[in-house]
C-alpha cells in the first residue's frame, strides 16, 4: 500500500501530485494552486503554502527570490447559506405553473 503525503489537507492534495505538476513544467506556486486546487478551501493556503513553497524549493523549482503567494481572490462579499437556499426556492416558485 502506497502511502499518501498531504500537503493541503482541505483539498486533499497530496505530495506525488504536486511532483506531477512539476513534472508537467508547473513551477509557480501560482500554476500549481491552478492546476491541483491547493489553497483553495477553508484556509485559504494558510496551512499549506509554506509547505509547497519548500517542496518547490527543495525540488530546485524555483529560487527563493523569485516566491511569490498566490492570487488571494476572497467573495467580493460574504454570502450565507440562507440567502443562497432562498435563491433556489425562488426559481423553483417560478418554474410552477
């Protein structure tokens, strides 16, 4: 059995990914968040940039003056789970005959 090394436990991206999309020429932290979903759920990349910043480097990806975080892109307002759900009931209204 295969063991499995997350790197960003909210997405489940683990480290033999990661070393895939280097081996596809993946290099940024940029491309590399695109292209697995790493830094993408709850946390933001808060747990797991650090992490990938010092596989890339490790891996001589990239240099370490050339690091830079990726493009943060937050809601551009804050939307809760009722608002959302009362969207559906709304369509669902117009849609009865």
């Amino acid at each position: 059995m295969t063991q499995r090394i997350f790197v960003c436990r909210c997405e489940d991206v683990t480290v033999a990914e990661i070393d895939h999309a280097i081996a596809l020429g993946l290099a940024s932290v940029e491309e590399i968040k695109r292209y697995t979903g790493l830094g993408t759920g709850p946390c933001q990349g808060k747990e797991c940039t650090v992490a990938l910043v010092r596989l890339l480097l490790d891996r001589g990806t990239i240099g370490a003056d050339a690091v830079q975080p990726f493009t943060a892109r937050p809601p551009a307002e804050p939307v809760t789970l009722a608002a959302l759900s009362s969207l559906a009931t709304k369509a669902q209204a117009q849609d009865e005959p």
